[in-house]
C-alpha cells in the first residue's frame, strides 16, 4: 500500500473520518507535540503488538518525527501481518509545517 501525504491525511482528518494513526516517537517527543494518534514508540512495538493487534485489516497511518521510524515500524508491521500500513511522508515535521 502506498505511503500517505501531509494533505491526504490533512483532508481526510478535517473529514472526520475514523482514522487509525499510531505515533511511533518517544513519550518525550509526542509531550512536545502531537496530532492525537496512538503513541507506541517504536522500540516497545514488539512487545505492544496484542495492542494493535486488531488492526491487522484494517489502514494503519504509522509516523514518526520525519518519517525514518515510521518507515521502519512500517516494514516490521507488514512482517507481522499487518496488510495494509502507511506511513505518513515527511512525518509529523511535515504535517505540521504545511502551508
């Protein structure tokens, strides 16, 4: 599945649509700023997955800081079964900053 941009998400969150986004920084990181997702830093995922574990079909958004973690998360969820995971390009740096 192809990863998401700032604006799709963007659009897709002033739509109000149910949207499962999962946060993979630091606690530290998401105190500073975040947009309401699910935190669940990317080194605890392997030991949190029962957490999300009902997701497995379902679009999961995975992002991080710039979107280097959140690729990565990306790649262990599809290991695990998860089929259809995206990242969000440019990472919450990004959703942020847009215009």
């Amino acid at each position: 599945m192809e990863d998401i941009t700032c604006e799709e998400l963007k659009k897709r969150i002033d739509g109000s649509e149910d949207l499962i986004i999962i946060d993979v920084r630091e606690p530290w990181e998401y105190e500073e700023k975040n947009m309401g997702a699910q935190l669940l830093p990317l080194q605890e995922l392997p030991n949190r997955l029962e957490e999300i574990s009902a997701y497995k079909e379902q679009e999961v958004i995975v992002h991080c800081r710039s979107g280097a973690r959140s690729e990565t998360a990306k790649k262990y969820l599809q290991s695990q079964g998860f089929q259809h995971v995206r990242n969000l390009i440019g990472g919450i740096e990004a959703y942020l900053n847009q215009g």
